[in-house]
C-alpha cells in the first residue's frame, strides 16, 4: 500500500511532534512543518520526513509555504492544521491583524483554502486542532475579530480556538461534496510548553508541578493521531467537533451556521487584504 502524505503543522513541539512520530511508524508520509528552523529540521531529521519552515505571525510566508506545498506535492491526503498558541498582551502582526487571531485561525484559513484544488483532488481530510477553551472563554464578536475595542489573554485564545470549529464546519459545508472532509478535535491539557510566554493564568499549570498530571504529548496526540487514519464518514463524521476520538459539546456559538459563514467571508476578505498590502507594497 502506497503511504499516503500528511502534512502537520506546528510539528516541532507538544502533539505536532507526537504525531508525526507516530503516523511515520505506521508507514504514512509525514512532511513536518514548523515555525523554528532548527526545532523542525530535528524533529524531522529524526524521522526521516522532509519539512518546510513557515511563521504564521506572516501570512505571506503561509501563502509562500502553500506554493511550495502545492509544487512539491501533487496529492496531499491530509493536512492538520496544528499550529497555534496563546499570546501575552495584544499585539498586531505584520499583516495588522491581532496574532491570536491570525496564528491560530487566519494562517490555517490561509493554507488550507489555497490548497484546496489539491485537497479536494486527493480526496483529503483536514484536522483543526482547537480546545476546550472555546466553551470557557469565547464570546465572538463577528465586528471586532482583531479584538480592537476588547481583549483579554484567554478570551482572544477562547475565540481563536472556537474560529477553528466554526472553519471546520464550514469548511464541509461548501466543500464536502468534493471530496474533502473535516473535523476539529480537543487535545486535552497537555505537558507541553504551551502558555509558557503568555500572560494567562493557564501558565501556572504548564510550568509548575500541575503538568505532571497532565497528558504526554502521545496521549494529547492521540485523537489527531485516529481522526488522520480513521474512514471519515464511518469512524467519525465530517464538520464535527471531537475530544478523546468522541463527539464533543462546543461553544453555542460553534453551531451557529450564519456565524460560521460570516467568519469564513470575513477571513477571506482579511487575506486578501494581506495580499492588496503586499501588491501595494510591490
């Protein structure tokens, strides 16, 4: 049986790592992708998988990162958009847009919808990696996504995170019936260095003796690990939210179809505002 190709962002630490760990020793094709250099090219030089260098902080290194993706590889069975974090104050990328909000939702926004010819094609499933932080900080407000009048640490993260289910639900909805299927899943409270640089109180429980309660990277992987393997339509259903390989309760917001369709319009009107910016700057 032929590998299949996956490619996993946010694969030089925590459940990334895990994962491409453990979907190369069942014999799948793992490209790792990362924000540091030296982090990405250990982790794959340990397993034998080529990887790509992208910051996220940059959206036109992710544009850059799909066109490279999209030349190496004619068919990309899955892509798990794992990428993310939680940030200290807020802050403004390069691309004006709050780094929460870009890092863990536009970017994957970005390189999943200019991937999507090859997606589709190949018949792929995209996995979003998301939290339980959805349920217990997000109040999203569709007019304020770059959090200019509110933000505190764990709400933007909290909206972040309840972005990637509301993507991934609407991801199946416009593009199921080609081929591609979707789902978001939560990790679990992971022994990481996850929240080590933020300012959110989470902190307390990544650096402190707590995280030795917590799940390893292999455990926290494992639902990613099911979700790239598994038959989707079968094992799992496409645009549904998942914790511990199990239907889980998000957000009220995360159901909201009208949301999820405004956030997909707006998104994409923010990247092409990245890509005017870069013409201009031209």
């Amino acid at each position: 049986m032929t590998a299949r190709t996956i490619i996993i962002t946010g694969a030089s630490d925590g459940i990334g790592a895990a994962a491409a760990r453990a979907l190369t020793a069942q014999g799948e094709h793992v490209v790792v992708v990362g924000r540091s250099a030296e982090k990405t090219a250990r982790i794959a030089g340990g397993i034998g998988a080529e990887y790509f260098v992208a910051d996220f902080a940059e959206l036109a290194q992710v544009r850059r990162l799909a066109a490279q993706l999209k030349e190496k590889y004619p068919r990309i069975d899955v892509l798990a958009n794992n990428a993310g974090g939680i940030m200290r104050a807020r802050e403004l990328t390069v691309d004006g847009h709050e780094k929460t909000f870009q890092i863990n939702h536009l970017a994957p926004f970005l390189l999943t919808t200019e991937l999507l010819d090859v997606l589709a094609a190949s018949n792929a499933t995209v996995i979003n990696t998301s939290s339980v932080a959805n349920s217990i900080f997000a109040k999203l407000d569709i007019d304020d996504l770059d959090a200019s009048r509110s933000y505190s640490t764990n709400r933007a993260y909290g909206n972040a995170k309840l972005a990637n289910i509301l993507f991934t639900a609407e991801l199946h909805h416009r593009y199921n019936a080609d081929g591609i299927s979707t789902a978001a899943f939560h990790p679990g409270g992971v022994a990481t260095n996850f929240a080590a640089d933020s300012t959110s109180p989470m902190r307390l429980a990544y650096t402190s003796f707590l995280n030795r309660f917590m799940l390893t990277p292999e455990q926290g992987a494992d639902t990613l690990v099911w979700l790239a393997t598994a038959v989707p339509g079968q094992d799992w259903t496409s645009g549904a939210y998942y914790a511990k390989r199990a239907l889980a309760k998000a957000n009220k917001q995360a159901y909201d179809a009208g949301l999820a369709r405004e956030l997909w319009e707006r998104s994409a009107a923010m990247v092409a505002e990245e890509l005017d910016t870069l013409d201009h700057r031209g």
